[in-house]
C-alpha cells in the first residue's frame, strides 16, 4: 500500500513522480511531459501558472490516489 505523505513529498519534487510510485504510469508521464512543457514555456510568462496548476494537482492527485488505495 502506497503512503499519501510520500505520493505527496515524490510530487512536490518531480510531478509525476507520485503517481508513479501509486502504479498510475501513464498519468505520471503525462505529468511530467506537461511540467517539462510548461517549463520551457516560462520564459514566456504563461507557462509560469500552467506550470503551477500541473504540479499542484500532482501533488493532490499523488496524495488522495494514495490514500484510496
């Protein structure tokens, strides 16, 4: 069984990461794909709050698939 406190401390440094290690491969490349995306898009200010919004809801999908489990 999967430990939210880690799902959620994996996110927090690499999105993705999380959903990973709870065993949901496609979603987790699917993150890390859109994080990467929205970071080379920085340097253009809109990929700041997209970049965001992927890695909040990384940690929050990590964090409550784990504590499903």
């Amino acid at each position: 069984m999967a430990s939210p406190i880690i799902a959620v401390i994996l996110s927090f440094f690499i999105p993705g990461l999380g959903q990973f290690y709870t065993g949901q491969l496609l979603k987790a490349v699917a993150l890390f794909v859109l994080a990467l995306i929205f970071a080379a898009l920085s340097t253009i200010v809109i990929g700041i709050p997209l970049y965001l919004i992927v890695w909040v809801y990384s940690m929050y999908d990590a964090y409550v698939t784990a504590k499903g489990e």
